[in-house]
C-alpha cells in the first residue's frame, strides 16, 4: 500500500518544486528567451485594422524593397496576430509592434521598450488617439522604426560575435593595418598584402568575405561617396580577379548607385557604404557593404568591407550578420 502512494507524493514535490522555480525566476527578474528570427517583426493588431490603412502603411514601411540586395526582398517580414493570441510563444517574440489606439491622447507617439516578456526582447509602441493619427505618426517616423529593430537585431549579434571571433586573425590584421574587427569563425585569409587583405568563408552554394584595405585620404580629410567608389574600384581591380580572363570586381553604379552614411561607430566617426558589386566581363554580383575610417595620423583612409555571394537567391539576412560584424570597427 505505501508503494501506491509513493507516485501521488512525487508529483505533488515535482509540482512544488516547478512552482518554486517558476517563483524564484519571477523574484529575480529572469526572462526567458526570446523567440523568432532575425528579420522578422511581430504586429499584434486586430484582423480589420490589419487589412485597412493602419495595417497598410506599416507593410509600407517594413515591406518596402529593400535598397541595397540584388533581388526583391523586404525591409523587415511582419507577422500579424490578434491581441487575444499575444501569448505564451508569441509573447515572447523578439521584435514586436504593439499598436495603442487611446482617445485620451491629444497626438500620436511612438514608445520602446526592452525586455518586456522575454529577452533580448525589443518592443516597439505605437500611441495614437485614432487611426488617422496613427497611420500620420507611422508615416513621419518610418526611417526611425527601421532602425530601431537593425539595431536590435544587430546589437544581438555582436556580443556574440566578439565572443566567437578568430581572437589572432583579429589582432594580425590589428596590427599590420592598424584596424581592428571581431573575425568570424570559419575565416581563412585569401591574400595578406601590405596594403590589402582578403578573408573568405566558402560554402557549397555561396561565399561571404570581409576585404580590408588602406589608401590616401582625399584631399578634404573626408570621405566622399564619388571617391570611395573610385577608390574601391581601383583596388578591387587590381586584387580580386574574376574566374574568367580579364575579369575583376567592381562597383555598380549604372543602374543602381551605392548610397553613403555618416554615423559613429564605437565612438570614431564612421562612413558606411551599401550597395551592389558586379564582375566586369563576368555575370557574377551580390551585394556589399563598407565601413571606412579616417587615419589621421597616417592621413589615410581604412576601408573594411563585407560582400556576399549567394545565387541561390535571399541574403539580407546574410549581409546583416556581416554588417554587424563591422560594428565592431576599431582603429589601433
């Protein structure tokens, strides 16, 4: 008889025990992980809201094509669900809008949030006192919405990456080019010149590679989006040669020209350049992008560049991943 009760008693512990858990996680503020795919944003919003302006003019922003890949892609995929199923799994999604529509309010607002439900968790809050507005505040904060979620989705990465890197292929090229950035795994170096590297990772269908290169700064100390291309071509050129003779990489700019930022990368003033390379006398292309600082020492600019390869199809997810590697820009 005492057998028989023996199951009763372990699971009431095991229910105990779960529940103490459960308990001491709430106590100490541990959120679970956070779920979805990077690229991807969650819209919790009724179903006719979503079929009419308001769901529209966010599939305006996020589903927009996106500039800087070879083939149709979008900015960002959203995801709709109905505020009844915003939970359990869905709750805990890593990129979400949550649209607040408030008669009280006399303006539209946009909020952020971090960490709510799970985490890394990002959060984003669209306050309005009607539709109209809504869709009004949608529309003047469109660029800021796109980058709050490539950032959170990039600064997910990095500490990642720095964790992972190639630590000795990070600090040769530290050393001989006076540029530091967290080497993926999986890297090899295809050339190491003294002006000029090459690191590639190979796969059966694609190639991913980071370029690294130094060259004297132009005559205003800063970086223009003309002379980069120029300067860009005119390496390339000379170091990555095509499959074909008489073939090398070189930038699009016929029919679609790269574009130029300024930001500031880990507090160094930074100039990011996206856009599309193609094989002269070859039918290869893909997409890059190019980090460059300014040596003013040496009075010389350091490019480093990411380009990707992948005829397969989809890669902004591939050319994100290596974007965030080149948040991790140093000069040394």
């Amino acid at each position: 008889m005492k057998t028989k009760l023996l199951y009763p008693v372990l699971i009431v512990f095991f229910l105990m025990n779960l529940s103490s858990c459960q308990q001491s996680r709430q106590d100490l503020n541990i959120k679970d992980a956070a779920t979805g795919n990077a690229g991807e944003v969650l819209v919790v919003m009724a179903d006719e809201s979503w079929k009419g302006d308001a769901g529209q003019v966010l599939r305006d922003v996020f589903h927009e094509d996106l500039y800087t890949v070879p083939q149709e892609e979008f900015v960002f995929d959203l995801y709709q669900i109905k505020k009844s199923e915003f939970n359990g799994l869905n709750q805990k999604n890593r990129n979400v809008i949550i649209p607040e529509i408030d008669p009280g309010l006399e303006y539209g607002e946009i909020k952020m949030k971090s960490d709510v439900f799970s985490k890394p968790q990002t959060i984003i809050y669209i306050k309005a006192p009607d539709y109209p507005e809504f869709v009004s505040t949608v529309e003047s904060n469109k660029k800021q919405l796109v980058e709050i979620f490539k950032k959170a989705d990039r600064e997910r990465l990095i500490p990642y990456l720095k964790k992972h890197q190639i630590e000795k292929y990070a600090n040769d090229i530290a050393e001989k080019y006076g540029v530091y950035f967290a080497v993926p795994r999986s890297y090899t170096f295809d050339e190491k010149k003294d002006d000029f590297a090459w690191l590639s990772y190979e796969t059966r269908h694609a190639t991913q590679s980071f370029l690294v290169y130094r060259y004297p700064a132009d005559s205003t100390g800063k970086p223009s989006l003309e002379y980069l291309v120029e300067k860009r071509n005119e390496i390339l050129k000379e170091n990555v040669p095509g499959a074909r003779p008489g073939s090398y990489m070189t930038t699009e700019t016929k029919y679609h020209y790269p574009i130029l930022t300024g930001r500031i990368v880990n507090n160094q003033e930074c100039w990011v350049m996206e856009g599309l390379w193609k094989v002269e006398n070859d039918f290869m292309g893909g997409s890059f992008i190019s980090f460059t600082l300014v040596d003013e020492d040496a009075d010389e600019f350091v490019t480093v560049e990411a380009f990707v390869y992948d005829p397969r199809g989809d890669i902004r997810d591939i050319i994100r991943r290596l974007e965030a590697v080149l948040w991790t820009i140093e000069l040394r």
